[in-house]
C-alpha cells in the first residue's frame, strides 16, 4: 500500500476545524467515494481503494491514509490535492 500523511498546524481550535473540515469531506465523498466516520473529533473513512484516518486536535490536523495498489500511480497528485483543500480550510 502506498501511504498518504498530512499534519498541518493551526490556531483555530478543534471544534472551528472539524466544522470546516465537512467541506473536504464532502470533496471526498464526491471524488473518492469516501464515506467517513466520526467519533469526537476523529474519524475513519474508506472508499474505492482507499482507508485512512483523520484526526484534528485543539492545534494541528494529521490525516492517514492508505491507498490501494490502484491508485499508486495517482498517490502524488492525491496528495497534492489534499494538501491544498486542507491548506485552504486552514486559511479561511
């Protein structure tokens, strides 16, 4: 499996972000068919060959996620747009 790990910092507090974060979400569902899962602020999702975790704290995001031998080819430009959604909803 190929692996995808994002953290970013922010100063925006935990529940401000996991708010935010719905817009990712529901870019993830539309372009991966990822459904994910809440418990508190963490969450597991899994979609067409991909699984992972997200997690936001009071001060950072980390996201971890493993894609399938599928989507190997595709793992630089996933991260990259995933980077950049999270940057943007970090931003705002």
């Amino acid at each position: 499996m190929s692996r995808v790990r994002i953290q970013r910092p922010h100063s925006l507090g935990s529940q401000e972000v996991r708010r935010r974060f719905g817009e990712v979400e529901a870019n993830l569902q539309q372009n991966y068919g990822m459904n994910i899962e809440w418990e508190g602020l963490g969450g597991s999702f899994h979609g067409h060959g991909i699984t992972g975790q997200v997690q936001v704290a009071e001060d950072h995001i980390a996201i971890d996620m493993h894609l399938g031998i599928m989507l190997w080819p595709f793992t630089h430009r996933i991260q990259e747009s995933l980077e950049h959604q999270v940057d943007q909803l970090l931003a705002n």
